[in-house]
C-alpha cells in the first residue's frame, strides 16, 4: 500500500507497541517511502502528556486519548499543513 498511497498522517495504537517492535513511529518516521509523515499516538487514559514527551522526536506531533473517533482525528490533521503534492484524502475506519 505505501508504494501507492503516500499518506500525510497516521494513527498508532501505543497499546500495540509491544516488545519487540515498541518503535513503531521511528520506523515509520524514518521510512523514505514516507516523506512528512505525521504521527498521531492513541494513548489509554492519561498516559498521552508522558508518552508525547518522550516520542516528539519520531514524527509523533500529538497524543489522542482513546476512545476517539474520526471527528477528533480529522481536528488533529486540520491544525497541519499538508505539503502540496500528489496526495488523495483517504479515510480508513474500521
């Protein structure tokens, strides 16, 4: 799918950031298939202050607090601006 579709943001669940693979946003930040991404952390009740802190540096520009739903997402990603370019708005909810 990233061979396709360039996406401006995601959404990462910090709940399946599990040993071994807890740096997800790294990993996606870093990817050069991924220019400017911007990674939103969903956070479990008041952990998203001390998990933004330490991940600001791994493309993570803020914390949502579970539960959520799309409204609340689609605020987040109007704060940013978007990088003119060939990008399609695409909403994957399930």
């Amino acid at each position: 799918m990233i061979g396709a579709f360039r996406a401006a943001f995601v959404v990462v669940d910090q709940d399946v950031m599990t040993h071994p693979q807890p740096h997800l946003p790294d990993c996606l930040f870093t990817d050069a298939r991924l220019p400017g991404l911007r990674v939103i952390l969903a956070t479990s009740k008041g952990k998203g202050t001390r998990v933004l802190a330490a991940s600001t540096e791994s493309g993570v520009v803020c914390a949502i607090e579970k539960p959520f739903g799309p409204d609340q997402v689609l605020e987040i990603v109007n704060r940013f601006p978007v990088e003119p370019g060939p990008r399609t708005v695409t909403a994957y909810w399930t």
